[in-house]
C-alpha cells in the first residue's frame, strides 16, 4: 500500500511529508487490526513475534516469514516523552487498556513482562507437523510454550526435535474440539515428556550443528513424509525410510540411548500409527 493511501490515517504523523523521512527517524508505520488506524511507533519498541506454527516452517526461525511485531517498550512516561509511541500509549488509556486485569497489575500497564530470552519454542497446537525451534532473538506468541535453558540451545533443540519427543506428545496431546487434524498440549503434559539431556549430546556437537543447518535450511514436512510412509497405506507393511537429515538427527539419540536396529524401526512405527490413526480419526468425524 502506497504512503499517499493511507497518510490521512495515521493518527501521529505530526510533519513527516514521505516515507523517507519516517524511516529517516528511526520510525515505522503500524496497523492497528482492529481500529484500521495507523501509528508511527520508534523502531527500538517493535520486535519480531511468532504468532502462529504455520510461520514457523523451519527448526532455525526466518525473519523474512514472520509477519508481526510485538510491542515493546520497558520505559515510564517520563523517559518516553518526545517519542511516537507515547502517542499511542496515552490512545489506548483513552481505550481503557490499562483498567484491564492483566495490564493495571503491571509496574507500566504498557510494558510486557519480558523474560530471559527463550532458547526454544515448543508448540501448543500439534497438527502434522513438528517443530520446536531454536530460537535467536524473536518472541512467541501464546501458541507456543517457551523453553529456558541455561545451556546450548542446538543441542536443546536436537533433543526436542527427535522422533523419540515426536512420540510422547500423540501420547499426551488430546484433540481440540472443532479442529480438523490438530491436538493441544496442556503445559502440564509437556512437562510431562521426558527428553535426552543435552549434555549427553556435547561430544558430537559439530555433527548437530550440520544437521540443524541443514534442518534450518528447508521446510518441515508432515510427520509422515518425514518419516517416509505413505499415510494411505498400512504403518506396519512399509519400511521406515526417514529423510536422511531427519534420520541423522534421530540417530545420534538413538545412539545415545543405545536403541537397537529394531527397537528405532518400532519407534518410527509407533509415531507413525499414532498420527495416521488421529489424523483418519479427525477426518471421519
């Protein structure tokens, strides 16, 4: 959309003329959803969010498919003055905002909690995909939970990525009523899921980083296709034939738990039933 399109909607423009300008003073042109109005707020306060698993296609998290930003802002009143977004926060008290439960427990009703960075994100909602990315510098919306580890967070991310993780949430997950292929774990289930201990996976770090790289590198695909099963045709008549960046990285688990030949095709086979049988399950209904 053209700046001359919407210019006569921007509530603070004040005496900015172009585009040019506005960047120029380190601001940014944004869209409240619900009023169609638009704000210049100060770059600094705006930071990138996963809103929802369906922008989050690869284990290494791309700037280029989130499409939000989360305000914010850890500053009073008094340290803000001069600035855009003040503008909006006077708005939105004119809004009521800060009588909100949630906003008027708050030191500033404005300022957002924020936490130590999260070092990876695991999804709430499952459909049939997996993925808990490794997270550099972006915040999760409420469709994730946020992992703290006070270690590496690849080597987190390997053991969060592995079929052996994959397996315990179609135990855990239930289905959500009115959703077509999708489960919800509750974070009392994902507390409940037991994973290898990083620690244990210091040794082949530079094997890991490879393979995440190369994870990061290309889309998730559906559970299935990752595993290399044909969903339409019986679990336990196919061999399992995972895709060899995703067999690299079950492996070295695997190998850490010192599971037999046999004893990771029953994994594969397991994983796959359950999300053959939920996903036939979820259609019929």
């Amino acid at each position: 959309m053209k700046f001359s399109e919407i210019k006569h909607k921007i509530k603070n423009l004040g005496n900015f003329k172009s585009l040019e300008e506005i960047k120029k003073a380190g601001l940014r042109i944004v869209r409240n959803t619900k009023t169609g109005d638009y704000w210049l707020i100060e770059e600094e306060f705006l930071k990138p969010v996963v809103k929802s698993p369906r922008e989050c296609k690869t284990i290494l998290i791309k700037p280029e498919d989130l499409k939000y930003k989360v305000l914010m802002v850890h500053k009073s009143k008094e340290e803000l003055k001069g600035k855009k977004v003040l503008d909006y926060i006077e708005w939105g008290e004119k809004q009521g905002f800060h009588k909100r439960p949630t906003c008027k427990s708050r030191k500033w009703w404005w300022s957002i909690e924020q936490k130590a960075e999260a070092t990876n994100f695991f999804q709430l909602l499952v459909g049939d995909r997996f993925i808990s990315a490794i997270n550099y510098g972006f915040y999760a919306d409420t469709e994730y939970y946020i992992v703290l580890y006070k270690g590496d967070k690849c080597l987190m991310g390997m053991a969060l990525n592995s079929t052996i993780t994959k397996l315990q949430t179609e135990f855990l997950g239930r289905p959500m009523i009115g959703a077509i292929t999708g489960m919800k774990l509750q974070v009392y289930e994902v507390e409940d899921i037991y994973i290898i201990n990083p620690v244990l996976l210091i040794s082949q770090r530079e094997k890991i980083m490879d393979i995440i790289n190369n994870l990061g590198s290309r889309m998730i695909k559906n559970f299935l296709e990752e595993l290399g099963f044909d969903p339409n045709k019986p679990i336990r008549k196919q061999e399992p034939n995972p895709l060899p960046d995703r067999k690299a990285l079950d492996d070295i688990v695997f190998d850490a738990l010192g599971l037999t030949e046999e004893e990771r095709k029953e994994v594969y086979w397991a994983v796959a039933e359950l999300v053959q049988n939920r996903l036939k399950k979820a259609k019929s209904v």
